[in-house]
C-alpha cells in the first residue's frame, strides 16, 4: 500500500498564524492528494482535492500545493474554528490511504 | 445537500460480525459515485474497507477482503457493512462516506463507534 507521512505530528500556534502542514507520498502520485479536517465527534470535511483545488465553501484561508510526492496544505491566518486535526489522503492506487494526521491546538 | 448517518450496534462479541448501516438522507445513491466504509481505530489512523456503486458493484480493501461485505438497498437509500469474524483489533469508529470517481470522500457521516468486547 502506498505509505502517507504527514508532519509535524502535532502543532501549536496561535490565532492569526500562518501554519503549513506536509504530506509525503511512498511513491508519485501525480496530483491525487486530498485534504481533510477533521474535529471530535464531527464528520471529516473535505477541504482541498486534486492537491490544489479548494473544496466550495471551504474559507480562501486554506491553499494546498505540490504534485509528485510533496504536498503542503497552508492556513494563511489561523481562526479558532481551525483548530482541529487534519489528514492527507492519496487517490492515486488503491487501496487509498491517509496519512497519520496533524493536530493542530492553540498555543 | 447529502448527509450520511451510520447505525448499528455498537458492542460486537469477538468472534461475531459486525454489521453497520449508512443511511443517506438530501439524495440519491444512484448517483455517479460510490458508497464507502472508511474506519479508525482509537489512536491510529483512518483505513478505507470498501466501496459500492448503485449497481451493486464493489471494492474492498485487501487486507480485509476475506471478512467483509458490502451491500446495497436502493429502496431505501442505504448500504451496509459486514465485517466477519472481529476481534479487539476491529474496534474502531467506522464511518461511511460517499467517494467521487476521482477519488475523495465527500462527505462523511459522524462515525460510529463498534466495540468488540465479550
């Protein structure tokens, strides 16, 4: 199965940051990569697919960039609706996979 | 809009078959998408378990593709998991989500959580 690494694993920061998380595909995978946000007891929500493309309804705040096997998700300025834990997920070989997600808190 | 709700048991004897269904409510299934299982055991991450197309038509995960099955009641507007033969490494939040052609998961239900415990 195609490995996802995200990181960090976790991360602080504060309201008005700018955050960028990472995801790492075991091999290319073009640009089939998909973001999520994901908070307790909640449905994940789909946030950026095709690697770039951003989900309707998801806040401008939120970009995704990379193809191959590098991709980064960014929160250009933090709300506290954002924090949350969020997962990268390839859909370019089955079986799909995800990374191990980032938590996200407020420092 | 779509929404999914998973239902089910939430307490499954080892040994046992855990059986679960995903109710969609805001439209129709037979859509041009497909219908899955993803779960997640607690402190781990998110694994997909199968899929199913309107027809009937499915895709499972091979690492659990001897244990489960997935159907489909189009009356109804549901799909169902069955996962055979569970043990404790089974516990887990299962949710039930729909996946477009391209491949992301849009949306989600709220998740389920299945103990397996005597």
């Amino acid at each position: 199965d195609m490995q996802m690494t995200q990181s960090p694993s976790s991360l602080s920061a504060s309201v008005g940051d700018r955050v960028t998380i990472t995801c790492r595909a075991s091999q290319s995978i073009s640009i089939y990569l998909n973001w999520y946000q994901h908070k307790p007891g909640k449905a994940p929500k789909l946030l950026i697919y095709a690697a770039s493309t951003l989900q309707s309804g998801v806040p401008s705040r939120f970009s995704g960039s990379g193809s191959g096997t590098d991709f980064t998700l960014t929160i250009s300025s933090l709300q506290p609706e954002d924090f949350a834990t969020y997962y990268c997920q390839q859909s370019y070989s089955t079986p799909y996979t995800f990374g191990q997600g980032t938590k996200l808190e407020i420092k | 809009q779509v929404q999914l709700q998973e239902s089910g048991p939430g307490l499954v004897k080892p040994s046992g078959t855990l059986s679960l269904t995903c109710t969609i409510s805001g439209g129709s299934m037979s859509s041009n998408k497909w219908w899955s299982w993803v779960r997640q055991p607690p402190g781990k991450g998110l694994e997909c378990i199968g899929e199913i197309y309107h027809t009937g038509g499915t895709n499972y995960n091979p690492s659990l593709k001897s244990r489960v099955t997935i159907s489909v009641d189009k009356s109804k507007n549901q799909f169902s998991l069955r996962l055979s033969s569970v043990t404790a490494a089974d516990t887990a939040v299962y949710y039930c989500a729909r996946k477009d052609n391209r491949g992301w998961f849009d949306p989600w239900g709220q998740g389920t959580l299945v103990t397996v415990s005597s």
